[in-house]
C-alpha cells in the first residue's frame, strides 16, 4: 500500500464526510493505493457513526473508537500501529489542513529520500494573540532545545517514512515533539515543507492556552530523557558532587577562620551564628541527596525493560 492516512478526531462530525471526499479525489487523481484511519477519540457526537457509514461505502476507510477522550498522542500512536503504508499522513480533521499537499508530501519522502516531513503554517487564520504569537515563542524554543530547525515543530501535516512511527513510542502529550523523537531514534533526514492553512468551517478547536504550558513541560522531560534516560547518574551526581564538594570546603573555611581567631584571641562570632555554615551544610545535604538520586536512578534504570532497547536498522 502506497499511503496510509491517520486522522485523529474528536467531535469533528461536520467535517468528517467532506475531509474523506477530498482525501479520496486526491488519492483517485494520483492513482495511490491508500487507507485512511480514523481514530475517535472518544467523540460524543455523531462522529462514530459517520465513520462507520464511511466504511461501509469504501473498502479504503478504516476506524478506531477509544471509549473516552484520551488525547491525540494515544490517538496517533493507535494509528501508528495499525498504519501499512509505505508513507504515513498524518492530518488533522477539522479540514484546516489541506489533502491537496499529500502528492508532494509522498514525493519527499519516496524520491527525496526524507524520513520525516513536518509542516509549515507559513500563513495562519488562527488568533494572533491567543496562538500566533504564542506558537512563534514555544517554536523559537523548541529550536533551540532540540536542534531541529523547524519552524512548526507542531503541525498536524506530517508525512512519515513507516520505519518512522514503527520505531517511535508516542505518548502523554508528546506528539507536539514527534519529530524530536524520531530524531533521537536515530532519524536524521527531517525535512519541512510550507503548507496551506484553512480556517476552520465547522466547530472550534479543542486545544487552550494550557497546551503551551503543557507543551515546555513536555519539552523538558523528553529533554532530559534523550539526555540522561539511560544514564541518571550522569546528571544527579555530576551536581549533586560539586553541590557537596563546594559545600564541606565550605564549611572546612568556615572553621578554619574560627580555630585562627581563637589561636589570635580574635573576637569571632560562634560558628553556629554564621549563616554561611548553615548554607555550607545545607548545599552538602543537597549534594548527598542529588547524588543518591542519581545512584537509585541507576538501579532504576537497569533493572528496567527497556536498558538494552537499541533499534537496529538492518541485518546482513
């Protein structure tokens, strides 16, 4: 099969028809072989239905219902799963992203040679406050942390090489770093390409502020995670050793100028008086804790499942 089409949903039963249509004028015109996977995330409209109706016209559609709202990094990772494509789509299905970028999309990833295409929302219809503005400061940082030079690393539109999303583990609230993680699964050829925005014709969206706050939470974690996932110790005792060296030579200096006046019958405050040694004591505390941090992330991690999980190209 030439594409499968993911489109994660929820409470989108407006648009749902009119999306499909269009998928399928594009496929039909380009002759692809072609699935489109639905995923329900929980709807309480009349979006099952629609699909269901969808399905028993076209042999093309396929459908996953989830029995609550659980979110679009599940949703995407169910649709990854059951993906068999040789290139993967991923859009939204509220019709602002077009279908009419598939031909182009496939191109980059068949001829190109792209493992992952992200798109770009050059021109958006979206508030400018509420998300313009926002999005270009959560990108400008997503740059910056990940190394990846894309200008919306959250686009709906994606096109994915199927080794990509076989090899990736979306979950919690990821999917706004997928191509962070295909690139720490050893993906490197990440492309973008301008894409047309629409505005939205039925229904509002279903995503607030919140998910910028969410969104560098997330950031940090998977940060941290293709850091020092595999090797916490790395990190905690690193500091939690210089917190607790720079704290006992503290601590040493402290007593020092005390056992100096005392052999000069300098008048010296008691040492119990001076806040440094409180500060001295309190940074070698934190040292020793950051230290067994990391010493208990170790065991941690090697008694985990997943400490040998090392995902292998190909065999000869």
């Amino acid at each position: 099969m030439d594409i499968s089409v993911i489109v994660p949903l929820y409470n989108e039963d407006e648009s749902i028809p009119k999306l499909f249509e269009w998928i399928e004028k594009v496929m039909n015109a380009n002759k692809y072989s072609y699935e489109v996977i639905f995923v329900n995330d929980g709807s309480t409209d009349k979006s099952w239905d629609v699909i269901e109706s969808l399905q028993k016209k076209s042999k093309n559609v396929r459908g996953i219902k989830f029995r609550n709202n659980y979110g679009k990094s599940p949703a995407l990772f169910c649709g990854f799963k059951a993906a068999t494509g040789d290139v993967v789509i991923t859009m939204d299905a509220d019709l602002q992203d077009s279908p009419d970028e598939i031909p182009e999309l496939y191109k980059m990833i068949k001829e190109d040679g792209f493992d992952l295409v992200s798109g770009w929302k050059k021109k958006r219809y979206d508030s400018k406050f509420a998300k313009n503005i926002p999005s270009k400061i959560y990108n400008a940082t997503a740059r910056k942390v990940t190394g990846l030079k894309l200008h919306d690393m959250n686009c709906g539109l994606k096109a994915y090489r199927i080794d990509v999303v076989k090899n990736i583990e979306v979950y919690g609230e990821m999917h706004r770093y997928i191509p962070f993680l295909a690139k720490n699964a050893g993906f490197n050829k990440i492309g973008e390409k301008v894409v047309t925005h629409r505005k939205r014709e039925y229904g509002e969206t279903k995503f607030g502020l919140s998910r910028f706050v969410n969104g560098y939470l997330d950031l940090m974690s998977l940060w941290f995670l293709s850091k020092f996932g595999k090797k916490p110790m790395h990190f905690f005792g690193m500091v939690g050793s210089v917190m607790f060296i720079l704290g006992f030579f503290s601590t040493v200096a402290v007593g020092v100028y005390k056992i100096i006046a005392l052999i000069n019958h300098v008048p010296a405050a008691l040492v119990t008086n001076n806040p440094f040694f409180y500060l001295s004591l309190l940074a070698m505390i934190l040292g020793t804790q950051l230290f067994l941090t990391g010493f208990i992330g170790e065991l941690v991690a090697r008694s985990s499942t997943e400490r040998n999980n090392y995902l292998i190209e190909k065999e000869i």
